[in-house]
C-alpha cells in the first residue's frame, strides 16, 4: 500500500510539476517571448489563451485514457501518460522564440500545450484509482487523496525553480533561464517510471468480467447511464478549481503588472501551495470521519465569504495583500480538494470510474482553471476594476453549493457494488 501511495503521489507530483510549470510561465515569461510584438494586456490575454487550450485538452485526454484505463487497466495509461507528458514539457524548453521564427513558435507551444492536457488528463484517473481501489474502506478518502496532493507538491516545485531562475538578470531570464525548468522535467519522468512500473494492477480492475466489458464504450455509458452524476460532479469540482485559476495565474500576473516583484511574488506562493496541502490533507482526512459532503460544503461557503476579500487583496499590488490573498485563498482551496477525488470516484461504477471521474475533473479543470485566468483578466481590462469579476464568481460558487447539497452522500459505499 505504501507503494501504491508513493506512486500516486510522485507521479502527481512530476504531471504537475510539468502542468504549472506552464500555468506560471504563462503569466510572467510567454507574454514576453511568443508575444512581444503585441500591448502588454493582449500578450497576456494571448498567453493565458494558449493556458486554456491545454486545459481544453484535459478533459480529451480523461476520454481518451479513461477509456483505456477502464477497459485494459489503470497502470498502462500511468505509464504512458507521464512518458507523454515529460517529451511535451521537454519541448517546451526548446521551442525558439518568436523573434526567431515568427507565428510558428505560438503554434509549436499551443500543440505543446494541447499534449500537456492530454497527459494530465490522464494521469489524474489512473493516479487516483490506484490509491482508492487498493485502500480500506475507512481510508479511500485519504488514499484517493495523494493523487490530489502531487499538484500542490507539483506546483511547489514548479513554482520554486521558476522563482530561482527569475534570480537571473531580466534578459538572461527570458532568453535562457525559464527554458532550465522544463528541460529538468525529464529527468523527473525517468525517476517517476522507476516507481511506477513497480506497482501493481487495481484488484477492483482485475476482479471484472473483462469479456462482457470489451463490447462497452465507457463514455457512452457514463454519459447514458449517469449524466445526473456527471454533471454534479463537474459543477462540485469547478468550486475548487475556479479559486485555482484565480490564485495560481491570474493573480501572479495582475500582482506583478500592479508593480509588485517578481520573484517575491512567486515565492509567496509556494506559502499558498504549502497551505494547499495541508488543508487537502485534513479535509481528506476528516471525510473519512464525517463524510464527503460536509468538507466540501465548509470548503465551498469559506470560498463564497472570501471571494471579495481575496480580490480587494491581490488589487493593492503588494507583496503583504497577494501573500494573504493567497494563503488563505489555497488553504480554502485544499479544503474542496481533500475529499473531491473520492467523491467523484464513488459516484461511478468500477467498469467506468476511470472515465467518469476523469470527465468529471478535468472538465471543470477546462472550465475552471483553464477559463477563469483569461475571463478574469477579460472582466477587469473591459469593465473597470474587480467588482464584476467578484459578482462572477460568486454566482459561479454559489451554484457549486447547490450541487453539493443535492448530492448525495458516498463515504459508506461499497464500491463494487455501485
């Protein structure tokens, strides 16, 4: 079990790293090198469309490897997905600049990109399930978890070699210095698919009738059988992921455009990863105890107190705002990711958990995190300030309460009976 877990979590880890690697660089470095013949506000608004489009990938390739995952097995899609992931990411740190080759280099990174979402969109699945369908009963909410917990890590890391890169001087940072991170990546997927070829199948995986599955299209079924499912739970899973969109990329830029620095910028939030974390892993931890249900409703009302807050924060454009901002914004935020991997495992059967749970994530990763840095800086270039991106997302978070208190609850399930 504790070689599972490590699976789970160095796997997530290394996807995404690579994965906010990107999110990070999209807000202080591609504005500068794939759009500079642009204002500045269009180079962001440009790259943060290039972000979207890999986060459209997400739900594509939870299709994709969801499908193979729920008819072949979940550890041949790990595998595949983090060799695909570490070669996109690799590419990345090689593309030429715009200068250098024109329109190409935008191009060369949106299929990057694009490749980006399809690895992670796999990964998350396989990564979870891993965990949940060997674990105990008393313990899938935590165990689902650490498939959730590699992405603030990830975010750590990816986070923390950006901001040292970014020690170099300006020119040297944006010709040579951000390219070191992805080029590092690699390395990463090599020591992760060590770990990841030493785990063993899910026996919820291995215990169905294979035969009759075969005849099956995992997607059709889900979207057939259980569309009430699916659609609460991409609705439940946007309230985590929209806070991500806010504080992970909008906010990293708009703090550095207001004229806060850089590196001390990125380096606050590493803090607001760390409190990520920590709150994923009490949240998990306690819907073991009380439920999946009530975690996430704490976590989501906490998100509807703060919105206003957290944006009046980030708008003074100093390091002491954004730190709190975010802080207290990811703590909030890990509070929802605790027990989301289980409570959007649970809501479908072994035959298509892969599938079902995948649709459900990385759509609202498309949705949320992929959308919201783009809307966001939309909303405040066209309408004046952060007041109608406020009322935006509240309404946004306010529908995601909803759905959750429709939801039923799931902790006490037994999962092959589903």
């Amino acid at each position: 079990m504790r070689r599972v877990l490590l699976s789970s979590f160095s796997g997530s880890v290394i996807e995404f790293y690579d994965f906010v690697l990107y999110v990070i660089a999209a807000a202080v470095v591609f504005p500068h090198v794939f759009f500079n013949n642009l204002s500045p506000t269009t180079a962001t608004i440009a790259s943060f469309v290039t972000l979207a489009v890999g986060y459209v990938g997400r739900p594509l390739g939870g299709v994709i490897f969801g499908h193979f995952g729920d008819k072949l097995g979940r550890k041949g899609v790990l595998v595949t997905t983090m060799l695909l992931m570490g070669i996109s990411t690799m590419a990345i740190g090689l593309l030429p600049s715009s200068e250098l080759v024109g329109a190409t280099a935008p191009i060369l990174l949106v299929i990057c990109r694009v490749l980006q979402g399809v690895a992670v969109g796999g990964e998350w699945g396989g990564a979870m399930l891993i965990a949940l369908e060997n674990s105990p009963g008393a313990k899938r909410g935590f165990a689902a978890s650490f498939a959730s917990l590699g992405a603030p890590a990830g975010a750590m890391l990816a986070t923390g070699s950006v901001s040292l890169a970014s020690t170099l001087p300006q020119d040297q940072f944006l010709s040579w210095g951000w390219r070191v991170p992805f080029l590092v990546s690699f390395l990463l997927v090599l020591v992760g698919m060590v770990i990841r070829l030493k785990v063993s199948e899910s026996p919820l995986f291995q215990s169905l009738d294979q035969e009759a599955e075969k005849r099956k299209v995992p997607i059709l079924e889900v979207l057939r059988r259980y569309p009430l499912q699916a659609g609460l739970g991409i609705i439940v899973a946007i309230s985590q992921l929209t806070i991500d969109g806010i504080a992970t990329s909008w906010a990293v830029n708009h703090a550095v455009e207001l004229g806060a620095d850089r590196t001390t910028i990125l380096n606050l939030k590493i803090l607001g990863s760390i409190a990520l974390l920590i709150a994923a892993i009490i949240s998990a931890r306690l819907s073991d105890r009380w439920g999946r249900r009530p975690p996430l409703i704490i976590g989501i009302v906490a998100a509807l107190a703060f919105v206003f807050p957290m944006l009046n924060l980030i708008q003074t454009g100093t390091a002491g705002g954004f730190a709190v901002a975010v802080i207290v914004g990811q703590f909030i935020q890990g509070f929802i990711l605790g027990p989301l991997a289980a409570f959007l495992a649970e809501l479908f059967p072994t035959r298509l958990r892969f599938t079902g749970a995948s649709l459900c994530f990385q759509t609202a990763s498309a949705l949320g995190s992929g959308f919201t840095p783009l809307i966001a800086t939309s909303l405040v270039a066209v309408g004046g300030g952060i007041a109608v991106l406020g009322w935006v997302w509240l309404g946004v978070l306010a529908i995601c309460l909803v759905a959750i208190l429709v939801a039923s609850e799931s902790r006490t399930r037994d999962l092959s009976a589903i």
